[in-house]
C-alpha cells in the first residue's frame, strides 16, 4: 500500500473534485481512496505537489522519431510522398529504438498510457508491433498498439508506393495473431486501425471492421485532416470522408478517429449521434498547416474528444502536456479566450483521452480506477506564483514530471526514468535513425 499525503489532487470526476489539501491511496495497481485534509494514516509527504491523473495520448506514430524536421514547408500530401521512401527502411531494431525514444518522451511528460498507429510493413521484415510492445514494457508504460495497414498503392490511385502496400488477407491475418498480445492487466491493447481513405481500399475497410468486431478490439483511422483529402474523397467515391466512414459502417462508438478538422456541421452531428471519438492533434495539424479542429463544438455536441502527438515527423516533440496547452490555445485562437478552461485542456488530456480509447478504468483518480498518475512539483521557476496550479500548469506548459505511476509503480522518479537510461536511448536512437536515412 502506498499513502501520498500534503498534494493538490485533481480527481477528474464527473463533479470535478479538487482536493487542495489532498491524499491518495494505491493498493494493488488501483486507486483505493481519495479525500482532504488529515490522511488516515502517515503517509508519503508530496510537500503540496500537483497530482494529476497520468495522461492518455490517443494518437501517436512511434516510428517516426526517426525521421524528424523533414519536409518542413510541405503539406500532407507532399510530406507523406519525401517519407514513404525512407520508411521503408525500418525494421524490428529501429522500431524498438524509435519506440523506447517516442515513449521515453511522453512517459516524461506525464504520460502513462500511449496509443500507437503503425501503419508501415515493410515487405520481409517482422515483429514491428513486438518491437513496440517489449519498449512499452521495459519502460513501464501502457500501450494500446494498433495493427495498421495500406492496401491502395499508387498504381492504384493511392497515396503510398506500390512497395509499402499489403495483401488484404496478409494484413487480417496478422492482425489477428496480433490480438493474442493483448494482456489482463490492461498494459497492452490492440486495436484494428486501417490507415487512411488515400491507403486503404473499401474492402480491406469493410473486413477490417468485421474482424474488431468480431474479436471485440477497437478501430482507429485517420479522417478529414486535410481539404486535400476532402477532394480526393470526392473523387473517389462521390461523397466526403464522413459520409464514406458512414457507407462502410465504420460510424460507431468503437471507433475513434485521427485529426477530424474539416468537419462539417452536419458531420459533428453525425459523430455525436454515432459516438464516435476525435483524436485531436493540435501541433501536428498547425505544423502541416493543415488548420484546427472545432474542438468546442465537437465538445458541446457530446463527442468524446482526447488528444494526440501525433508522429514525431509532424510534431518534433513527444510532449503530451505541451498539446493540453496547444488544445487551449488553438481553441481560443479559432472561438476566443473563453472557447476552452484549463481544467477542460486538462481533462482531454486525461479523461477525454481515456474515453476515446474505450478506458473506462483510466483518466481519473477516483477509487477502484488504475492507480495511473502524474506528480508535477509547484515549488519550482515555471509554477512558482501561479494562484491556480492547475491552470498555471497548463499555461506554463511544457514540463517534465516529476513523478510518474502506472499501475502503481515508479516509471518516473525525480524526473528521470526508473527503468532506463535516457542517454542510452539516445543515443541507440541516433544510430538507428542514422540507420534508416541511408
């Protein structure tokens, strides 16, 4: 049992419980109670810490560490077509290196839970999802690991090269050998996430979905992150990304999508209606100039809303707290400076992110929840003033954690990682990466 006394805790309950003078306890990996004031017992004294629920990031491209500050000017389209290239170096050893450096990031910014849309095979090289799974083990970290997949090449009127595309029966194939990594202990999920309308036919769509189903995973893709894409739908199938999402049953609340910034109203409507969840991903969409997503209506139709990194080759920076500021900030940017709290940044970051993934044991810190948190120090030069810590962490954001739990146990301590060295990983990173790029 581990008692954690004198903190400001930030439950994240449907009533929004702030305990200014607070205590936790963890027992067994959960949460086993929460309250203010004197502690039932003595306990660990967090000397008026912030804790938080640890984060949930709800999109994520570990693979692409790799491959960072290319294509700098270029929009998705053009960005994706430099890449593809180099991708298809990757294998088992760069993926393993790129995922522990990817996850050594968010764990160090209060993540503790990672989604990950892998969507690049490589013809004759495997264990690209194990790689990821052992660096989300080793590190300490939850992950939800998706088995993506491109079946429309070029030659086809697809976006990716014809080298970079699978068989449909090789990718459902594996995706359900894949689904045996899943544990009890909800440190590994998979999901079912076919990459795009521009790599995937309706088809490989279609049975896609009927294997999750069947299976009982969730499923995952990227929708409406460009105009580009919105014309290339049209196109195509004779209709928008929505309303082909729609066509192949795939509007559903076991799925959640990726970016979802053209959005008709209508489509708003649409996902509310359906209970499909939004991945927002303000930095990578502003860094593509691709626009921001209507976050606040999205919210006020009922939509389950978290947020994601997105792939460090359109992000940079694997910070999940720097994008609870960037979700405040581009939402006041396109509605004004009362268009999003931030408490309400906070909890897309943390119980947004959760409901989006189909958590419902993560995102808060109420008792019989996964003992999953976040300690963020108030007595140093970023916080130091700040009348509201909740708010002064999330406008003064980034930081490091000081401190982060999973499932109970250290994977973060005094800011540095407890299961590796952050040198080490760097440094096999930029081999790797090095690697790759030839």
């Amino acid at each position: 049992m581990t008692l954690l006394t004198n903190a400001y805790v930030v439950v994240m309950d449907d009533a929004g419980t702030e305990h200014e003078r607070g205590w936790i306890r963890l027992e067994d990996g959960l949460v086993t109670g929460v309250g203010e004031g004197d502690p039932p017992e003595p306990g660990e004294d967090l000397g008026g810490a912030l804790v938080t629920p640890a984060l949930v990031n709800t999109h994520h491209h570990l693979y692409q560490t790799l491959t960072r500050a290319r294509a700098q000017q270029a929009g998705l389209f053009a960005w994706l077509r430099e890449l593809y290239p180099v991708w298809a170096g990757i294998d088992a050893e760069a993926e393993y290196a790129a995922a522990r450096t990817g996850l050594a990031e968010l764990a160090l910014s209060g993540c503790g839970t990672v989604f990950d849309h892998h969507y690049v095979f490589p013809r004759g090289r495997d264990g690209l999802i194990e790689a990821e799974v052992e660096a989300a083990r080793d590190l300490g970290v939850r992950i939800v690991a998706s088995r993506g997949s491109m079946d429309l090449g070029e030659s086809d009127g697809g976006l990716p090269p014809d080298s970079l595309v699978e068989e449909l029966d090789d990718v459902l194939s594996e995706t359900e050998r894949l689904a045996a990594l899943q544990d009890g202990d909800g440190r590994v999920q998979i999901a079912v996430a076919p990459c795009s309308p521009f790599s995937v036919t309706e088809r490989l769509m279609h049975e896609s979905a009927e294997l999750a189903r069947r299976l009982g995973l969730v499923l995952h893709t990227h929708l409406a992150e460009t105009v580009e894409e919105e014309a290339y739908c049209r196109e195509l199938y004779g209709c928008t990304p929505v309303e082909y999402l729609e066509r192949l049953g795939w509007l559903a609340g076991d799925v959640w999508c990726a970016h979802c910034v053209h959005l008709s109203d209508a489509d708003v409507a649409s996902f509310a209606r359906a209970e499909v969840g939004v991945a927002h991903c303000p930095t990578s969409n502003l860094r593509l100039g691709a626009g921001v997503a209507r976050t606040r209506d999205l919210l006020d139709a009922g939509v389950r809303v978290g947020l994601g990194v997105d792939g460090s080759a359109s992000n940079e920076r694997g910070d999940l707290l720097f994008e609870v500021k960037q979700a405040l900030l581009v939402a006041r940017g396109r509605g004004g400076p009362a268009a999003l709290t931030a408490r309400e940044a906070l909890r897309l970051g943390t119980r947004g992110g959760a409901a989006v993934l189909g958590r419902d044991d993560l995102g808060s810190l109420e008792p019989g929840q996964r003992a999953d948190l976040a300690i963020w120090r108030t007595d140093g030069l970023e916080l130091g003033g700040a009348d509201d810590p909740v708010a002064g962490l999330v406008l003064s954001a980034p930081h490091r954690v000081d401190r982060l739990l999973v499932g109970g146990e250290d994977v973060v301590r005094g800011g540095a990682l407890v299961r590796a060295d952050e040198q080490e990983i760097a440094r096999e990173h930029r081999k790797q990466a090095a690697r790759v790029a030839r």
